[in-house]
C-alpha cells in the first residue's frame, strides 16, 4: 500500500480575538448616542412627577408669625387660599434665602378641601430655620420641592449615560486593538 506523502503541515488559520468587543462596543455606542437625547427628557419628566408628588403636601403655617426648618439646595412654595390673593403681603427672613413672586394661577394642592395658589417661591442654600409672617390672610400653607429628584435625574439623564459611553468606547476600542493584534500578517 502506498500513502501519499504530506507536503507539509498547514497550521489552521488564526481565530480573529476581539470581534465580539468591537461589535458590542460599536452597538453600545450606537444605543448611547440615542440615550443621551432620550434619556434627559425621560428623567426629567420623572423628576417633575417625583416633585410634583412631593409639592401636593401642603404644611399649614401661623400667618401672623411661624417658621420651618429649610433643608440646603431646597425650594419652597408658600400659598393662601384663593381669597386671598389679592391682599396678602409676606415677609419672609434667613440667611441665604432668595424669595421670588409665585405664579398665582398653579395650585400646589388643599388643605381641608380648600385650594391653596402659590404666592412667593422660596430657594434656600443652606439649612437654616426660616421665618414667615403673612399679613391679609387666615391660612398660610408651605411646600417642599426638593433638590433629590433633580439630582437623581440629573445622574440617570446625564451622568449615566456618558459613563455607559465611555464604557462602550473602551469596550470598541479594546476589541479593535485585539483584532488588529489577531489578524494575520
């Protein structure tokens, strides 16, 4: 019996490293780039509802004399009922306190039945005890809006999506550089 006699030995060929990197690096970066517009105005729309909720709780407070304790990089919404609108006048003290006319159309909610409308827009930047005295009304209501839910969406819409980015690039150039190192010479 004759065999025929090999003419040598053919090394199979190299498998290509990094293609499944650069694919899945190339798609992450692709679904980031519509996450970095989208993203922003889904967490945002959060953000309003999570504060909207939050602003719905109204505090009654003394209008003749009364204060509440202001948490740093807060904002607070006084409001009278309807009523009162016209003849209310407020004088609102601390330190680091920027007080702003309200919209007196937006109802921040009740208070035993009764729709309190927003008078002065209250940002505080430190926590401090804040003082309020109404004068030409009966009820005086204060809500919170927090600085939580911005910074929440703040990180989901905006820091998220750039630090998943930047993982993506990572990810396509990494698989680039093993491709270019797999692939035969």
């Amino acid at each position: 019996m004759m065999y025929q006699s090999s003419y040598g030995y053919a090394a199979p060929p190299r498998k290509r490293r990094g293609v499944k990197r650069l694919v899945f690096g190339i798609l992450g970066i692709l679904a980031n780039g519509v996450g970095l517009f989208v993203m922003p105005f889904v967490a945002g729309f959060i953000a309003l509802m999570v504060s909207g909720i939050g602003s719905m709780e109204l505090t009654p407070l003394d209008p003749g004399s009364d204060s509440f304790e202001a948490s740093s990089w807060s904002s607070y919404t006084l409001a009278v009922p309807a009523d009162d609108l016209d003849s209310v006048s407020c004088t609102i003290n601390g330190t680091d306190v920027d007080v702003e006319a309200g919209d007196r159309t937006y109802s921040p909610g009740t208070v035993d039945g009764v729709a309190y409308y927003e008078v002065h827009e209250i940002m505080v930047s430190s926590t401090q005890e804040v003082s309020v005295n109404c004068e030409g009304t009966d009820a005086v209501a204060l809500s919170e809006l927090g600085f939580t839910s911005t910074a929440v969406s703040f990180g989901v819409g905006i820091v998220l999506p750039i630090i998943l980015g930047l993982a993506a690039l990572v990810l396509t150039i990494w698989g680039l550089i093993a491709l270019v190192a797999s692939s035969p010479r």
